[in-house]
C-alpha cells in the first residue's frame, strides 16, 4: 500500500518536483514553505517504499489550499496519486 513520508526535507522534495513539474520548485522553495506551520509537504512513497511522488498544501482551519501535487512520470496511472 501506498504511503506518505510526512518528514520529507526540502532538497527531496525539489528533487521530486523537477521529475514532476517542467517549472520545478527548489528546495529553498520549500524551506520557505516548511517555515510555515500550517503548510504541509509530504512525499509518496509506492509500495516497495521508492519514491512516486509529493503533496503539499496548506491547511487553515477548517480549510486547506493545494500547492502542488505530483506523481513520477514513470508511476502514473496506477492509483497512486
């Protein structure tokens, strides 16, 4: 089953986004996001625990805003995201 890493640091997290996106977030991106308590940023990890992709959002209340969700080019179309 499918699972998140919900500890990701901010230089995995890029390295997953360049793989996801063509206008890719860097890992300052995201240690600026992570600064903010209430943003999120978690990595997919497959099955066999590799790498398939990333989530991050902010939540606010009852409330929460999607940044960026991805999965690896090579795992899409499995359910994963």
């Amino acid at each position: 089953m499918p699972s998140l890493q919900t500890d990701a640091n901010p230089a995995l997290l890029a390295a997953v986004d360049a793989q996801c996106f063509v206008e890719a977030w860097d890992a300052a991106a995201y240690a600026r996001l992570r600064a903010n308590p209430a943003v999120q940023a978690w990595l997919l990890r497959s099955d066999d625990g590799t790498l398939a992709g990333l989530l991050c959002f902010q939540r606010v209340e009852d409330e929460a805003e999607l940044y960026r969700i991805g999965v690896l080019p090579a795992l899409r179309g499995r359910g994963l995201g």
